[in-house]
C-alpha cells in the first residue's frame, strides 16, 4: 500500500527534489556572493550605519540579479525536463513522432508531436500551436499488457 502511494508520488517527489537543489544552489550562490563581495568604504560623511549593498552597490546589485537569472534558468531547464519524463518510471520520453498538418489538418489533425516511455508506460502528446496560452501536454498512460494493444490492431486469425 505505502510502496505504491510512493511509486505514484515518485514523479512529483522527483520534480520537488529538483527545485530543492536548485533552491540550494541559488542559496548557495547568494550567500557567497554575500560572503565575499568585498564591502565598499562608506560614503562621507556618515550618518548612521551603512547602507544595505542591495541598490546602493550597482555592481553587487547587478551580481544579485545574475543569480536570480541563474535561478530562474535552473527552474526553467526542471520545468522542461519534467514535462519529458514517463510519469510511471521517470525515464526520459524517447522517439518524437510529429503527426498532423496545418495544410491537410481535416485529414491529419493538428500538428503535434508524441513521445512514448521506451518501457511503454504512456504517451505524451505535445500540440504545435499553444494558441490559448500555455497547454498542458496531454499524457496518455498505457496499459500494463502491450501485447493486447498491438494484438488488437492484427486479431489473430486473420
Ligand atoms: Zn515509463
């Protein structure tokens, strides 16, 4: 019962895995940009503490949003690869198939492009046109016996 609730959250626990380290990593990166951008005197004359080096240092400032580039790249690269992984086994989805035709599309249907789980978990169908913003890539999962699937396209006897 545990193992399977496990095997079903496998695929999310992999994506927040993910965005753990990448979070480390950003951390990481500010802490010791942090830790050794060397602090410029204060200005003259002083009143009060120094400011904070964060839009009062455009070099530190300029740095603090290279990691936040950097940050917002890793999330980017874990989105895309997480979308290409079987949902079942997270192995990277293999052979994409472009299907449909924006000339023929009464006959072929809209362009898209499939990927299948080189263990024949699912398909994952990616259409072409994103016309209504952002479209979730549609994941088809298959069944467990392949042999029924294929069988049924050739029925035995024929
Ligand atoms: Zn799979």
């Amino acid at each position: 019962m545990e193992s399977s609730l496990i095997k079903r959250m496998k695929y999310w626990l992999y994506f927040l895995a993910k965005i753990l380290v990448a979070a480390g990593v950003v951390y990481v990166l500010q802490t010791a940009l942090f830790f050794f951008y060397p602090v410029p005197p204060p200005p003259l004359p002083r009143f009060g503490p120094p400011p904070p080096l964060f839009l009062h240092d455009m070099l530190f400032t300029f740095a603090t949003l290279g990691v936040w580039l950097i940050g917002a790249g890793l999330f980017s690269i874990i989105l895309r690869d997480q979308r290409r992984r079987c949902r079942t086994c997270l192995r990277r989805l293999i052979m994409p198939v472009r299907s449909g035709s924006w000339g023929h599309m009464v006959t072929f249907g809209r362009p898209k492009t499939e990927l299948i789980c080189p263990f024949g978990h699912g398909t994952l169908s990616i259409e072409e046109l994103q016309i209504t913003g952002m479209q979730m890539p549609d994941w088809q999962p298959h069944d467990d016996n392949i042999w029924k699937e294929l069988e049924s396209y050739y029925p035995a006897g024929k």
